[in-house]
C-alpha cells in the first residue's frame, strides 16, 4: 500500500502542522455511531501505512471487528476495499510509468507544496485527478485551449433545418413518482385511486430516484405542474410571436420507486392536471411501464415476428422502458421521437428534452438574444456537418443549450451556472474536484457566443458539445436511427453525459450542436430545496459510483479508452479514471471521516449505510472478465439495434402498403392517444 502513504499521512497528521483531517479511532467503542467512526478511521489508517502512529491498532481493529455480528459486513467491506486498492495500484503502476513515478516522489513533491492549498493538490491531483492540474492560475489559457480543441469547422449547415419546432419537435420530460409522504392531503383523488395507492403501500420499494414526487404533495411543490406550466406559457409566448395557434406534443415517462405504482401513475397525472389551470398549449402523453410493456407486446413484437426469429426478442426488447436507474428513461426519451416519427407523426423530425425545474426565460431570450427558444432551435447548425479540430468528419446530429441560476438572470442569460470555484478544498477534494474542470468547460464550451466577424460566427465555425446537461438537449431523429445511441441502464448518475458515448467507433463522428443563446432558468433552488436536501447523500454516493461505472463502461466500448479519454476531458472525461476504485473510496471514506469530525454523526452514518450497499454492489458489477457491466451493455446494444431493426421493418411494410403494418400502426396509434392525459 506505500503508493499512497505519503497522500493519506499528508492529509492524516501533518508534521508539525495541524493535520488537514485529525482521525479518532476509539477501539473500546461505546456506541454505534463510535464503531461507525473508527473502522472508517481504520481504514484510511491502514491506507496510509506503517508509517501512521496508529497503523497497527488500525489493522488490528478491522480484524476484530469483521467477526461481529452487527458490523462485520461494514468492517469487511473496508478490509475488501483496501485489498482492491491495492490490486488496483500495483496493476496500474505496472503499466504506467508516469504514474509509478509520481506516486514514487509523491513525499517529495509534497514538501516542495510547502503546504499551499493549489500546489498541494496539483501535486495530489497529478496522480489521482490530473483533470483538474494547472487550471487555477491559469483560467484564461484553459478555456482558450478546450475552446480551440471543441472548434468544428462547418462544411455544410443543415440545408432542411427544424422550420416549425412547434409541429416538428416532440418535446420530452421525466416525472419521478413516489409514494405519499404521511401528511399528504389524498382527498382530492378519486376513491379507487386510493383503494389502490393504499394497497401499494405494502408493496418494497424497487427504485431510488434524487427527489422523486410524493403522491399528494401540494400543486405548489410539484414539480411536474411547475415545469409543465411554465412550458405551457413558452409555448403561449411562441404563438403571440409568431401569430400561430400550434400545440406542441410533450411526452413524459413516468418512473415510479413502487412497481403497483406503474398502473395509478397516469391516473395520478389526469386528476393533478384536471385539477390545475389548463395546458391548453400542450398535448401531454405519458408513458409508464405499463404502457411501454404494451407497446413492446402490441407493436415492437409483431413488427419482429414479420422479420425475425429470434426468440429472445421480448428479453432483448426489455430495454424499451421507464423504470429502473435513470439511463433506461433517458434512452427511451430519444427513442420514442423515432418511434412517433414511424408511427405516430411523419411531420415529427426531432426531439428536446426539457427538466421539469428548468424553464425558458422567453422574454430574457428575445431580448438578449435576438430569438426565442423556438427561434434558437431552427439553427441550421443542428444537422451540419464537418470537421472537428483534429480533421476528423463529425455530424452535429444533436443539439445542447446552456443553463443559468434563477438567483443570477438579473445579471443576464448568459451567466454561467456553475463558476471557478474559491481555492479552499474539503479534505476529500484534494483526491477528485469535478467542479474545478466543470467550471472550465462550462466557460469554454456553453458561455461561447456566435458573433458575425468572430472566430465563431455560427457558419462557418462552432463548438461543438461535449458537456451536456439532462434537459436543454435534442437530437434528430435521422441521425437518431442511424447512429441508435443509448445510455446503459446501469447508469444511475450523469446519464446525459453517457449517452453520446454509445456512438464511440461510428464515423462520422456524432456530435452536439451548441446552440448558442439557446439558454434555460434553471429553478430547482427556489423550488426543490427540501427534495435537494433529501436526496443529497444518495446523490453523493451516485457521484462514486459514477466513476466506477464510467471507467469500466468506456473500456466495454468498441473505442481505446485512452481515445475516449482524450475526446471526453476535462469534465466528462474525469469520471473516467485509470484508478477508478481509489479515487471512489478515498472520495467516500474521507468525506465520511470530515462529517464525523465536524459533529455531524447521523449524516455520516448514512453516507457509510448507503455507501457501503451502493460501492458494493458497484465492485462485482464491475469485476471480473467479462464484467457484468460488459455483458450489460453488449446485451442492450443488441436490443437498442432490434429496435430500429423493428422500425425499418414497418416502415417499408408501411411505404408498400402491407395490411399487417397499418394494423401495427393503427394499434400504435390508438396506445399513444390513451396515455394523453390533458
């Protein structure tokens, strides 16, 4: 374990300092949470080696404790986790030099730090997060040189760009249901609706979503209502504008934390809407499981029975839905546009999703801007193509717009959402500071503005997108049926981020388009503060399991990590670590460690409760060879290509006027019309 003895003695017990996190380990314990506390001490004592003052109690400690009945699990994990810490750091030593050698003359280069905070964690970063080197001090030079390497030179605009968003966009969300919390007020909903919710009650909990919706919960903090509405009087701003009485269709998945709730989530939404003011600007369909199940056994079945014969077609098919870790619903959010367009609507030539705690600042938009929304969105940069600034072609079949903070539109729309931050590092950040690298592409990447007479002038030059965010993105459904991205179901945590790489290899390139100017409020902090503050310690531990999953899940793709790696940095490309288990670990155990020491027990409890479960159950998923992880997602690329194989099939059968394929598109056609529910 000496690779990271002088990292861990650094931060443990500074000589002749005040070490950065003073570890208490009590081995005559009294209490859960003094048990909770010395074998996370004890395992970060261990990490730092003979050379701690506490080593050998440390190591004595975890032994004895993985024989107790109420901790032996925690304290096993521990012991498990150092031993693939180690696994890890001699493997990746052996094949890299560079690393070898900086974690060889890491005591060295820590002296030199002198202890200034910048240095100090250059010096650390270098070997753990080299993403986030050399960025403070050197801003400026930064965001030129990811500016420069994000540049494509356009050869073509899109010559049959979106003309009509209103008709040929189909606009997308996800609502997250769960059950009532103990105070809802259920009066409102009908009584076999409560005969069912509370027969629903009994049923496990099967998914965990940030800050789903409590059933009940009033028309003031539900967030479907608040994002729905606010997308209803966009849409009315648009049609002021332009003189039209267009309705724009809107489809949400419903995922649900309950699986009973997948028959009362509709009914849910049909009495909340009739209850509200109207959405007399939007066609809202909404799909559950249970309609994505329908659909897979009415209409993507007997399409494949025409084709194929396959019989494990319903298992493969299984990755069209809703519920599950929040990959599978963005999947489907891209995928129902190609399906709508085949079946549903022809006018229909692309999709944008939109969060429901995200709204477009219409009036800001026109006003700073020059264009709506609706305006931003015919940009003939949304299905051009060219070269990217390493001469490699590149079609920018999806499109990305930017966010700004409700607290900071005043200042106007094109304001960062997330800034440089201060140079001041929790003791787990001097390990991983994703925020340093995501201020940096966000500067360099959403903040660039097209300007006639400029570098980027919007058509002949633009950037293209790496950093996306979940809403404030779209995709034509052309290059949607050529390209067939997804997002696997194992991602729980930057599924945005996921999904472009599933079209790693392919060439062209895929890219996003950066809309310039297409930006929206985002209001979650002036609408969701107590979910935000529910959900944030699984939310943290969904960040380790981010890299975990992310470094394996690149290594499963067609492409050279290395080459992923370099595309995807500084930010996207952080969670791609060449030491994935450390850097998690080290993350999860040190934040645990600085809760304890700053009184706040309980937290800490359930970052070890949650942690310990969720990294677990990450670790086998990704070991062995092939991973779990790998035949996950060689499955679900399989399904994801029956899928479009389902679609080409019934769209020649349709073009040719087969009886079979109009009955399929009539079926379709009538599942689509019940899940409306406006």
């Amino acid at each position: 374990m000496t690779a990271l003895n002088p990292i861990l003695n650094f931060l443990t017990q500074s000589a002749g300092n005040p070490a950065i996190l003073p570890l208490e380990l009590t081995v005559d314990q009294q209490d859960a949470t003094s048990v909770l506390q010395s074998l996370n001490a004890a395992f970060l004592i261990v990490l730092a080696g003979e050379g701690h003052t506490s080593f050998s109690e440390a190591q004595t400690y975890l032994d004895k404790i993985s024989d107790s009945p109420d901790w032996g699990k925690v304290a096993k994990f521990y012991t498990q986790s150092a031993q693939l810490i180690t696994q890890e750091l001699e493997q990746a030593c052996d094949q890299n030099t560079t690393l070898k050698i900086q974690l060889d003359q890491m005591a060295a280069t820590l002296e030199a730090a002198g202890g200034a905070p910048v240095a100090t964690a250059n010096a650390i970063w270098s070997a753990l997060f080299p993403e986030g080197t050399d960025i403070w001090g050197h801003e400026s030079e930064r965001v030129a040189t990811l500016r420069a390497k994000r540049t494509v030179a356009i050869d073509q605009l899109n010559p049959n760009p979106i003309e009509n968003p209103a008709k040929q966009v189909l606009f997308t969300s996800n609502a997250l249901l769960t059950m009532p919390l103990v105070s809802a007020d259920l009066a409102g909903f009908d009584a076999d609706f409560q005969a069912e919710l509370a027969d629903a009650a009994d049923d496990p909990q099967v998914y965990w979503y940030d800050h789903p919706i409590p059933i009940g919960v009033s028309a003031e903090s539900n967030e479907i209502l608040y994002g729905l509405q606010h997308l209803n009087h966009a849409v009315e701003y648009e049609n002021q504008q332009s003189g039209s009485t267009d309705k724009v269709n809107c489809v949400l998945s419903v995922s649900v934390t309950h699986e009973r709730l997948q028959t009362l989530g509709k009914s849910y939404l049909k009495q909340v809407l009739a209850a509200s003011e109207p959405l007399d600007q939007l066609n809202i369909f909404a799909f559950t499981e249970t309609d994505t199940n329908t659909l897979l056994d009415n209409m993507l079945l007997p399409i494949l029975e025409k084709s194929s014969s396959n019989e494990d077609a319903r298992e493969m098919l299984s990755v069209f839905g809703v519920d599950g870790r929040y990959g599978r619903h963005y999947s489907f959010l891209k995928a129902i546009v190609a399906l709508w367009n085949t079946l549903v609507d022809p006018k229909i030539k692309a999709t944008f999703k939109i969060d429901l705690d995200q709204v477009f600042p219409q009036a800001e938009l026109l006003e700073q801007t020059g264009a709506t929304a609706f305006g931003h969105l015919k940009t003939p940069l949304w299905g051009a193509t060219g070269k990217d600034s390493a001469g490699q072609p590149i079609e920018l079949g999806m499109i990305a717009g930017a966010l700004v903070n409700q607290r900071d539109i005043h200042k106007g729309v094109f304001t960062p959402d997330v800034t440089f931050p201060a140079a001041k590092l929790a003791p787990d950040e001097y390990v991983f500071f994703s925020k340093l690298p995501q201020a940096l592409s966000t500067e360099a990447e959403m903040m660039t503005r097209y300007e006639a007479g400029t570098d980027f002038d919007g058509e002949t030059k633009a950037i293209q997108r790496i950093h996306v965010t979940g809403g404030t993105n779209g995709m034509l459904v052309d290059s949607l049926r050529r390209y067939q991205t997804f997002t696997p179901s194992f991602i729980g945590r930057a599924e945005d981020q996921a999904y472009i790489l599933s079209a790693r290899g392919q060439q062209p390139n895929l890219g996003y388009a950066h809309a310039s100017g297409l930006i929206m409020r985002h209001d979650k902090e002036g609408f969701a503060q107590e979910a935000i503050a529910m959900a944030k310690v699984g939310k943290q531990v969904g960040d380790y399991l981010r890299i975990l999953l992310f470094s394996k899940y690149t290594d499963a793709l067609p492409e050279v990590t290395d080459s992923i790696k370099a595309d995807i940095d500084p930010f996207t490309g952080c969670f791609v670590s060449r030491l994935p288990i450390t850097v998690a670990m080290l993350r999860f155990s040190l934040k645990v460690a600085n809760l304890f020491n700053a009184g706040k027990s309980d937290e800490a409890a359930e970052f070890i409760h949650t942690g310990v479960f969720q990294l677990q159950e990450g670790f086998d998923f990704i070991q062995e060879e092939p991973s779990a992880l790998q035949k996950t997602y060689e499955r679900e690329k399989a399904g994801w290509q029956l899928f479009y194989q389902a679609l080409d099939t019934v769209e020649k059968a349709l073009q040719a006027g087969e009886p079979w394929a109009l009955e399929v598109q009539e079926t379709t056609q009538k599942i689509v019309e019940n899940c409306l529910v406006n």
